[in-house]
C-alpha cells in the first residue's frame, strides 16, 4: 500500500532547507503593539479597553462579537494609545487597539486545571475564554469547531501536521522541539469526543516528526501517527481528510459531516496551553524566510509585533529582494508595506530576490487540460477562470466554481500563465456577497 495521499496535487521547490535547521528563538518587541480586531472567521471582536487604559500581559482587551467570534488579549503590559484603522497583511484598513509597550510584561494570574477535573463545557468554556482560533490560516474559532451539532458521530480528530506550504517550517520546528504539547493538545480535544481517535499527520519529509511523535504516541490507545505523502495541497482539509479516512466532503459540508474535526498542531498547543495553563492565545511561531533575507530563523513572536521587526531581527532584507509574502508562496498575501501586526494566524513572512509572478506573460491558454489534473477539487479551472473574466455568475455556478479551495495549483502549472485561481478566487467571493443579499 503506497502514502496516504489525494487525487491532483502538485510538487513546487519546497525551500524548507532554508530555515528548517534553525531552532525557535523568542523575540521580544520593541515598538507599540497592533491588535486588529479581525484576526478570525466571523465577527469583529469588540474592545473592551479604553484610551489610557494601563494593560497586563495576558489581559482580555476585546471580547468576542458574536458566537462565531474570539477575544482578543494583550501579549504585553503598557498603556493603550487609542483605537484606530491600519492596514493589515491582507491590504485591508481594520479597526485595532493600540498599546504602547512598557517593556515590562507585568501578567494576569493564569488558572491553570487539570484535565481530570474538568466537564466537557468546562473545556470548551476555557478554549472560548483563552480566544483559540485555527492558526494554520482559516482562523475559525476553535470553540465553535469542537462543538458540532452531534459530539457522539465525531470519529477522528486530525492534527494538521503536513506543513505543506513551501518554505514555511513554523510547525516542523513545533513537532521536533515541543511535541509534548501537541500531545496534551490532542488528549484535550479527544476528551470532547467519547469515540474518537486522534490522528496526527505528518508529511513523509519530516522522518524525524515522525520517529518522535510515534515514540511518544506508542502507548497511547487513541493516538495514532499518520504519515501522508508529500504533495502540495495534503494540509488543506478536503485533502488531508481524504488521505487519511478516504472520506470525501465539498463546499456545502463541513467535516463533522464525516465525523471529523481537523486542527492545525499550533492550534492544539493553543488548546493545550487555555485548557490546562490558563493562558489565552499571545504569542505563535513565525518563520521568516526565503533567497531575499539575510538570516532565515523561526521565532516565537506575540500577536501584535511589527513585522518590520521580525525582518529587521533575521538580518534584513538583501539589496535586491523584489517582494515580501504573509504566508507560503501558494496561498500567502503579497505586502506593499512592512509596517503591519503579526496576528494569530499569521505563519510566516517570505522574502524573494525574484518576483516571478509579475514578470509572467499570460497568452492564450493552449487547452493541455494541466490544470485540470493537478486540480483536488476535480473542476476545470481553465473554464471557471473564463466564466470569472466574462461575469459569468450563473455558469460559474453551473460548473461548480464554488468547489474551488484556492490552492493555486491551477496558476502554478498553466503554461500560459493565467491568473487562474485570481480569477475564480474574485469571481467565488462575488457568488458569495450576491447570495448574502438574498
């Protein structure tokens, strides 16, 4: 029997070796600290702090907006300055608190638990309080993934561990220096669910994840490792879901319908550290990365750091770097400006000496039907992007556009450079916006 594995995918430069070497490092920041009041799925989180308020590490400065919603807790101790619009990783200007850093990181008491002690309420109740959310990148509030309509039909909780993302090493530095965490992360989650097993997956580039966390799983009867091939997208959901369990889901199911929950491994730390510490997300690695910066590293950073900072403290940008990424290569967001806050789902920052995508010529496409092969959502990507281009909402639709997971493997293969998944990216987000109005 071969890896686990998906139907499509593809096989870019991985650029791991550049930072994979290098252990986790705390930074400290230096200058004020940004806390965006949209750093999850759903609703805006609410301040719950005025101007001159003096904040402690570890304090709740927003609550959550909604159900579908996180708080928000300051990751230093200082003053707020005030409440303001700044631009984000996205390009978008979003409400955020201020605070001015008084460098002295005066804390909260945390109320740690053990988990014996604690109901399943209890458990979620702490994960809602400490502000989880999924920081793999989706940032949908853990409280609300881990109470699905029936708990009884949940049949596996899978960590996230395939990092398929090229250049991004945050979470195999996670799994190689503090799997014990992801451990007690999992064995959280898994007291939620009576008949559950826990699987953690792990790409096959990783052995040495692998060899660790199977040791460390080797007498647990509801864990289990499971190592799945490396391919570019085996960490999206749909994928990992599939190789795994070889249960299929699209666009209008979630994976509790197949009875399954799926959790990044920095999202199970985070678990792990509300339910059992007491401590509320403040903090994430970060890998800063790429051929365009002196000295790749992976640091600890909390939420709220300029990103100028975590450049500047990895050596800078060389002379001839051409464009900086929030995120992987794939999926992350290109930046016009340094000056923006690390929030929880932020995972990595890329710097490049070459921008090849805005160097591509597109021509007409040649109808190869590449796209249609490395594609895991199975549509035809060539013809949903036509249908985008011409506003074709109806056919979109017809043609299945909205399975689309905007992976980007569509863009990656064309031979003639089409903006593929751009196109059908826009064009999903306008089916979206047309069907809240009605």
């Amino acid at each position: 029997m071969g890896l686990l594995t998906f139907r499509g995918g593809i096989h870019p430069y991985d650029g791991k070796e550049l930072s994979k070497s290098h252990p986790i490092e705390q930074y400290l920041p230096q200058g004020e600290m940004v806390y965006p009041l949209s750093q999850h799925i759903g609703a805006p989180a609410v301040p719950a702090v005025a101007k001159g308020d003096h904040v402690l590490v570890g304090q709740k400065i927003a609550d959550a907006g909604g159900f579908v919603s996180a708080a928000i807790h300051s990751s230093v101790s200082g003053t707020v300055k005030g409440i303001e619009s700044r631009l984000n990783a996205t390009g978008s200007m979003v409400n955020c608190i201020i605070i001015e850093n008084d460098q002295k990181y005066d804390a909260v008491e945390f109320t740690p638990a053990k988990l014996e002690d604690l109901s399943k309420e209890e458990i979620l109740k702490r994960i809602q309080a400490g502000g989880v959310v999924g920081m793999g990148g989706a940032g949908f509030p853990t409280h609300v993934k881990l109470a699905p309509k029936d708990p009884s039909k949940i049949e596996y909780v899978l960590v996230n561990g395939a990092e398929c993302e090229p250049y991004l090493t945050s979470d195999y530095r996670r799994m190689l220096e503090e799997p014990e965490k992801i451990i007690e992360g999992l064995r959280v989650m898994l007291k939620l669910f009576d008949h559950a097993k826990g699987f953690i997956c792990i790409e096959d580039n990783k052995p040495d994840c692998v060899a660790k966390l199977q040791e460390l799983v080797k007498n647990e009867s509801r864990m289990e490792v499971k190592e799945v091939k490396t391919k570019y997208p085996q960490g999206g959901e749909r994928c990992l879901i599939y190789a795994t369990t070889g249960r299929e889901i699209n666009s209008t199911m979630l994976p509790a319908d197949v009875g399954c929950v799926v959790d990044n491994v920095d999202t199970v730390v985070a678990v792990y550290q509300a339910v059992l510490l007491g401590m509320p997300v403040m903090s994430r690695i970060v890998t800063v990365t790429g051929d365009g910066i002196q000295q790749p590293r992976n640091f600890t950073v909390l939420t709220g750091t300029c990103m100028e900072e975590l450049i500047n403290a990895a050596g800078g940008l060389k002379n001839n770097a051409a464009k900086v990424i929030s995120g992987g290569p794939m999926m992350g967001f290109a930046l016009y400006q340094l000056n923006v806050p690390c929030t929880k789902t932020t995972s990595a920052f890329l710097c490049m000496q070459e921008d090849p995508v805005s160097q591509a010529q597109e021509t007409a496409c040649i109808n190869c039907g590449r796209c249609v092969s490395v594609c895991p959502g199975h549509v035809l990507p060539a013809r949903l992007a036509t249908f985008a281009q011409h506003g074709d909402m109806e056919a979109f639709q017809k043609f299945d556009g909205m399975e689309c997971c905007e992976c980007g493997c569509c863009s990656y293969i064309c031979p003639a450079k089409r903006p593929l998944t751009q196109s059908i990216k826009s064009m999903r987000k306008m089916v979206l916006a047309s069907r809240r109005k009605k």
